[in-house]
C-alpha cells in the first residue's frame, strides 16, 4: 500500500506543469533595444522600458506586460501603428506613445489591437502629436 501510495505520489509530481517564472527586464531607450527585448521576451514577462525614445513600431505576438513611467515615450515615427497587440492577456501601462502612421487602409493606430488579443488592458497610456511633446 505504501508504495502504491509512494508511486502515485511521484507520478502526480511528474505530471504537474512545470511553471517558469517571468523575467523582470529593463528595456534602455536605444535604437532597436525594444524591438529585440519583445522578440527575445518569454510569454509572462514584464519589459520596464527606461525613460527616454524607444524606436516603433512593435509587434506583441505573446503575452506580456510593458511598462513606462518616468517619461518613457515609444515612437513609430509616422511608419504603421506604434505597438499592435497580436496576442492574449497582454497589458500596458505608464507610455507615452507617438508617431503613429495615417494609413486609413491599415487602420494605423497609437495601440492596435488584434482578434488576438483577448483580455489585453491598456492603462495610464497616452497617445500624443509629436508637436505636443519636447
């Protein structure tokens, strides 16, 4: 009875999902350090993107968390929608976020939500006309 009990035991620890923990990673504000930090970012993680101009657009194909703060701007410079969201449960917070194209056939936005992006929350963000920030 006890090893039953021993290998149903083991067996039930072998099955569990085995859960990694998200990385906490800052995203400086350099030429293509965001778009690098999105593609190399694990499906959970949060990117704290440092203050200063992260270069647009970007594209969210998982599930994660940006966030600003301290006058972090992310800025497509007039090419496409600044971030599109292609993926559930993603969040962003704190960003100013400029430079969206004004394509009426791409439908260019500041933040481009997809199908995809079920549950996705957008909070504390501000979309601004590059004339209105310095």
């Amino acid at each position: 009875m006890r090893r039953a009990a021993g290998f149903l035991a083991l067996l039930l620890f072998l099955s569990a999902p085995v859960v990694a923990s998200a990385a906490d990673r800052v995203v400086p504000a350099e030429p293509g350090a965001l778009a690098a930090a999105v593609a190399a970012a694990q499906a959970g993680d949060l990117l704290r993107l440092a203050p200063g101009r992260h270069q647009g657009p970007i594209v969210i194909e998982r599930p994660l968390t940006l966030e600003g703060g301290d006058n972090a701007v992310v800025d497509a410079e007039g090419n496409g929608s600044v971030i599109t969201i292609d993926a559930p449960d993603c969040a962003m917070r704190g960003l100013q976020i400029v430079g969206s194209g004004s394509s009426h056939q791409e439908i260019d936005a500041g933040v481009k939500l997809t199908q995809k992006a079920t549950r996705a929350r957008v909070a504390f963000c501000v979309s601004l006309t590059p004339a209105s920030i310095s």
